[in-house]
C-alpha cells in the first residue's frame, strides 16, 4: 500500500481507511521515494513511538511528506539535545497560563470578526471571513508581526504546506519570501525591541539568528494553518449535525469537551504521520524492529482505536475521559496546545451563541477539499443564517 493515504473528501476517517487500517497494527507502506515502512495505527503503539528514545526523527533523510524542508521545521524533525534547548526557549509563551491570561483578547477579537462578517449578511465563506483570520491574528500578536501583512504571508504559507498541490517554482520563492521576511523581522528587533517572542528569543533565548528565523515563520505556519482548518472542519460537522449544535447551544458548559472530541474525531494529518527511524532494537504490537526500519505513527488512526475509546464511531461531546492524540504526545506533542484549545473553545462558543441558525449555503457534495495538501480541510466553507 502507498502512503500517504489517497485522497477522499469527509471530516472523519471514511470507512474504506478504517477497515484497512484496523485490519493490523503494522501496516507496510511504500512513502514516496520507494522507502518501504510500516504504518504504526494502534493508539498505544503511536504512543510509544512518540515518546520512546527507541524512535527518532532526526535520522530520518528521505525529506518531508510536504513541501516543507527539513531545516524550515525547528521542532518536528529534529530528536533531543537539539530538540530540547529550542522547545525549552520557546515554551514559556505557550503555557496553559499564558493562554489563558490571552483569552480576553482572544474573545474580543473573535467577537470583532464575527461582527463583520455578520454586518456583510449571509452568505458568507466562513474560512475567508473568521476560521483564518482569528487563528493568524492570535499568532501574528504572539509575534509582532502586523495583521496587514497576511496578505502576502498566507499564498506563502500554503505553498510551504502544498503536498503536490503547488508547482515546484512557487514552492521555492515562498521558503526565500519567508525567510526573508523574517530575516528582516528578526533584524529590526535587535535594533528596536517589541513586546513579542522574536525579541523575547534575541535576548535571552540561547537560540542563533538563524534558529529565529525558523521559528518565526515556523509559528505563524502551525499557529495559523492548523488551527484555521481544524475548525472549518468542526464547523462543518455542527452544520452537518444540528442535534449535536442545538445540544450545545443549550448547555455551552460541553463545548470544552466537544472540542477534545473534535481533535479526536476530526481527519486532519493530509500526509499522514513524521517518519521515525529505530534507533535501538525495538518491538511493537509483538513484532520484532530493527536498526533503521522506518515506522510512521499515525494519529489519526489511534484516535480511532477501539482499545483506547469506548464507542469508538460515536461523536460524543461529553466524552470523558479523552485519552485523544490530537496534538500528539510526548516530546513533540504541539507547542501551542493550550491556545489552539482555547481559540477553538473561544470560536465554536461564540458561532453558536451568535448564529442560532447556521448552515451551510451549498450542496455538502459541491464542498471544495483541500488536496495534496499537508493539513486536510476546506478551501471554502459558505455558509447562511438569518440576518437579525
């Protein structure tokens, strides 16, 4: 079998994926280059490899899934010691704290947007007009970078997360735009520091120049484009599921849990997991790994196992516990966790409370799905409610 997985529109894994992927808990796979691995599905399997020092990703040469480089991701492909000093000096401005002492400016602004939207009427692409401008506008604050300038940093951002959706020629001048934009960035706040993380990182960090650089655009890509199509496709879901969205427009006090059930049940790897390499003989689901075999943890498969959930086909927004690897685990479980949280809660409360009848404004079946693309999702979402 080829992986990544082919194609299919839907927000949850279709059947035709679940019965392969349920069929055993090593899966061989063929990843693009010819590279023979095994599919790792079961929960807590991927558990172990996100976490084991039997498991490395820094070994790994074959490139990445998308058209992201290897020396572009600080974080994701690289193993401990480096991994370590980098997440230790970013981490403090992404604490659960943190993300709560920015939740009021978070609501404000959401509530701003939807203000906007709502005086335009209906309809209106609910992706265009809310599901990415508030995820970038919360991470372009976090790194002083101005909102005005999404104009030409988001068709660099999707060409960097492009899977074979953008030609080769675009993908390179967008990593060169990027890069230079903030080379810049990081330039200007060594002569004029802000209150932001690219200055917090320039003066006292520990990390090189180069290091910041990568973070910088490495922040806006995952705080923006991850959460952006996450919630497309929890709004997708509520419009698909009026018994789930009048169950939570009268008790909001589920919408935190309906969220973690979100990040469970939502299809959103694109490309699938990060190749690992076995560093150490090792052993999963009783079979025997060797040195440089190749393994590829899949999230979105475990977080439909049914060792680890309980009705494990049945969206339920007060599922708990939750035990859900949507933000992954271990080591390289997402840095910006805690506002990712918090925006979605913050977002999916307030379309809710404001659009008591939110739907969607086309034929499901006419839905445009981003393909080959390296986070899966929408590239529209119109939608229609009652004007007031």
């Amino acid at each position: 079998m080829e992986f990544p997985l082919p194609h299919r529109p839907g927000v949850p894994l279709d059947e035709g994926h679940l019965r392969r992927l349920r069929e055993r808990p090593l899966v061989p796979v063929v990843l693009p280059g010819g590279r023979e691995a095994l599919l790792v599905t079961r929960h807590a399997d991927v558990r172990t490899v996100l976490s084991g020092d039997r498991f490395g990703r820094g070994a790994w040469t074959g490139g990445t899934l998308f058209a992201r480089t290897p020396s572009s991701l600080a974080l994701a492909t690289s193993d401990p010691p480096a991994h370590t000093r980098r997440r230790r000096a970013v981490q403090p401005r992404f604490t659960a704290r943190r993300a709560e002492a920015d939740r009021p400016r978070m609501e404000a602004l959401a509530e701003r947007l939807l203000d906007e939207m709502e005086a335009g009427g209906p309809p209106a692409d609910l992706i265009a007009r809310f599901a990415t401008p508030f995820p970038y506008a919360v991470i372009c604050d976090v790194l002083g970078v101005p909102a005005a300038d999404l104009g030409h940093l988001l068709p660099w951002a999707g060409a960097m997360m492009s899977a074979g959706h953008h030609p080769p020629g675009e993908v390179r001048a967008a990593h060169e735009g990027m890069r230079g934009y903030f080379a810049g960035k990081v330039t200007a706040r060594r002569a004029l520091p802000g209150a932001d993380i690219l200055t917090e990182l320039l003066h006292g960090g520990g990390l090189s120049r180069e290091e910041i650089v990568v973070f910088g655009f490495g922040l806006l890509m995952a705080g923006g484009e991850t959460t952006s199509n996450l919630l497309a496709a929890c709004v997708l879901e509520l419009a698909s599921r009026p018994g789930l969205a009048a169950r939570l427009r009268a008790d909001p006090s589920l919408v935190p849990s309906a969220v973690e059930e979100f990040l469970r049940w939502v299809w959103f790897a694109g490309t699938g997991g990060h190749p690992h390499v076995v560093l150490a003989d090792a052993a999963l689901a009783g079979t025997p790994l060797a040195r440089g075999d190749v393994v590829v943890p899949l999230t979105d498969a475990a977080n439909r196992d049914p060792a680890a959930f309980p009705r494990v086909d049945e969206f339920d927004p007060a599922r708990s516990p939750n035990p859900h690897l949507g933000f992954g685990h271990g080591r390289h479980m997402c840095l910006g966790a805690a506002h990712a949280r918090a925006e979605l809660q913050i977002a999916i409360a307030a379309l809710l409370r404001r659009f008591d009848d939110l739907a969607l404004a086309v034929d499901p079946a006419r839905l445009a799905w981003r393909d080959r693309m390296f986070i899966r999702g929408l590239w529209r979402l119109p939608v229609t409610w009652k004007a007031r």
